[in-house]
C-alpha cells in the first residue's frame, strides 16, 4: 500500500483548489451586480473557468479510479473513515453537478457558453425562463452546500494537522 | 419550335400579366424583425415585438416600390430581461426621446431572379445613415414575402454609449432579419 499522492494528484488537487476557491468567489460577487460590461466579462470568465474546472475533474477522478490513493491513517476510527471518504464522495459530486447546473442554466437562460470566446458548448436545454430560473437556485444551493462541505474538508485537514498530529495534511502538499 | 414560341410567349406574357398585381397590404402578424449579436463570442437573438410598416411593390415595375418601417424600440426583446431593461435607456436607444426607428426605402434595384437591392435611409437614435439592404421576393398567390438580412454597425448610431462603447463585449456589428409580408390591395 502507497503511503503517498503522486504528483499528478497533489498537481490536480491544488489547481482545481485555487480555481473553485476563484470560481465562488467571483460567482458569490457578481450574480447581484447591476448590469454592465464589466458584469458580461465576469460571467464570461466564470463560465469558462466553470468548463475548465468540469474538466478537470474529469481528469482528476480518471486519474482517481487508476491511482489508488494513501490509505488513512489505521488509528482513525472506522467511523472517522467513514466519514472522510463519504465527505470526498460528496465534494466530488458537487465537483460534477455545479458546473453542470451552471451550464444547464446558461442554455435555459438563452445565454449559450462559449469557452475561452472560441468554442461553442452545445445546448443541452432549450430557452425556459422559469426552467433558467429554476437552474439559479440549484446552482446557488449546491455552491452553498459545497461551501459548508469544504469547511469540512478544510477543518478536518486542519484537525488532522494540529490535534492528531498525523501526515494527512503534509501529504497533499507539493515537496512532500 | 412550337414549344419554344409558348415558351417565349410565356416569358414575355407573365410580367405583363403581373403587372397589375401590386402588393401593399402589410400583414404585420406575418412579419417579422429580428437580429443576432455577439456577446464576448455568445451569439444571441433579439426581436421587436412591436412595428408598423407600409409598402408598396409591384415585381413588374420593381424600381417604382416604396417601403416605409417603424419599429416600436421599447418592444424589443434582447433575449434577456435585464437587458431589455437596460437598453432603453440613455446610452443604448434612449427610447424617452427616440422612440422609433425608421426606415425609409430611397430606390429598389432589381438584381435578377426574384433578388433586389432596397436602398433608404435608415434612421435610429435622431442619426441617419444610407443603408442597402438585400432582399429577395416571393409571391404565392395574392401574398408577396419579402426576406433579408443585413448588418449594421450599432456604434454609427450612438447604440450604447459611455461604458458600452467599446465593442470587447457588445460586439460593433448587428445582424439584422426581417420578414415583411405584404397582400395585394384594392
């Protein structure tokens, strides 16, 4: 048993970490702006940073299911296991399901996604004012859950940092 | 040889029979204007709901057919509802002051077959420009369609202003499509 991440893990794992951490940010910001062109850019950028993302976890969760990772430490409880991969299971889905939500969305708002400017998402809905609407909640409530997920992720890492002073934390990190 | 005399006699015969056949009833609910736009790269579709058009052309005298179009600007849907909103206002059509378009045709020039050019003068935001606009025109039975597209840059008519004025997230260029259907009259 690997006691260690590869560093195509550690790489995916703190490139897509800056990018959600931008991605709510500027989501959370700029969804009750006034209209303007600086409120076009942003949703422009978030979308395209949004499709990047979506293909980075798909890049990432291949890698997953083909690099078996660390095992956790034996003398966290079963219960405490548990809960960590079911923590990760949940923060890969949401992973999945936001960008996903947010390109449904795109499409029943009218507002077709076209990566980087250049290419053109398909669409997988028709325009549907209240569908398009309806898509604004899901997309803001799995943001919001996925933010209370990641304070525990992040917490957790912490605990396992200070409190059980194991190597969970230190073994995602880059020169480790 | 007798099938080319009827032939030729067909030819020369349909324009004359047409000749009497003048479209000029505008049917407004079989009509329409719409137009694309480019939003950094997203292609977007717009319309106005609202516009009143008269016309008149006769295929055999196309050079004497005259149009005349207002567009109702605060009809218009941009594909968005902020955007419609947004566009009333001042920087875009500023529709308090300038509350139509208008189009007005100047001279038809057919091209061959059933395409013309129609040259007017376009009028948006208290700013006139000479446009051409190509159309082509087809007539079943006592109802005559015309069809065309052409493209307008928003930035000759001051459409959107001050921080909307550069063209890196409303692009310049406005593609509009209309369709004007139009009954012979009395």
């Amino acid at each position: 048993m690997t006691d260690r991440y590869t560093s195509t893990a550690k790489t995916l794992h703190w490139l897509m970490a800056i990018l959600l951490f931008g991605l709510l940010a500027l989501g959370f910001y700029m969804h009750d702006l006034p209209l303007s062109p600086q409120k076009l850019q942003f949703y422009s950028w978030h979308k395209w940073a949004g499709v990047t993302a979506f293909l980075l976890v798909l890049a990432r969760l291949a890698w997953r299911v083909t690099h078996i990772p660390p095992a956790l430490p034996a003398s966290m409880p079963r219960l405490m296991q548990f809960a960590a991969h079911a923590g990760h299971f949940v923060l890969y889905a949401l992973m999945i399901a936001i960008p996903l939500s947010g390109w449904l969305m795109s499409s029943a708002k009218g507002f077709q996604t076209v990566w980087f400017g250049v290419l053109p998402i398909p669409d997988l809905l028709d325009k549907n004012k209240e569908l398009g609407d309806l898509l604004a909640v899901a997309h803001k409530g799995l943001n919001l859950l996925f933010v209370a997920v990641l304070a525990g992720h992040i917490g957790a890492a912490l605990k396992h940092h200070f409190i059980d002073k194991d190597d969970i934390l230190t073994r995602i990190l880059p020169k480790h | 040889m007798k099938r080319f005399i009827l032939a030729l006699a067909l030819t020369i015969g349909l324009p004359l029979a047409a000749h009497a056949t003048t479209f000029n009833q505008v049917q407004t609910d079989k009509s329409a204007i719409a137009f694309t736009y480019q939003q950094m790269g997203v292609k977007m579709d717009g319309k106005f709901r609202k516009f009143a058009a008269k016309l008149s052309f006769a295929p055999a005298k196309p050079t004497e057919g005259s149009a005349t179009i207002d567009i109702d600007l605060a009809s218009i849907d941009t594909g968005a509802p902020e955007g419609d909103q947004e566009v009333a206002g001042k920087p875009w059509f500023n529709t308090k002051v300038f509350p139509t378009a208008q189009f007005v045709s100047t001279g038809v020039k057919p091209l061959g077959g059933n395409r013309y050019d129609v040259a007017g003068k376009l009028t948006i935001k208290g700013k006139t420009q000479d446009i051409v606009v190509p159309a082509t025109f087809t007539a079943q039975g006592n109802s005559g369609v015309f069809d065309g597209t052409f493209t307008i840059r928003r930035g000759d008519f001051s459409i959107g202003e001050g921080s909307w004025a550069k063209f890196d997230i409303v692009a310049n260029d406005i593609q509009i499509k209309f369709r004007i259907t139009a009954v012979t009259g009395k």
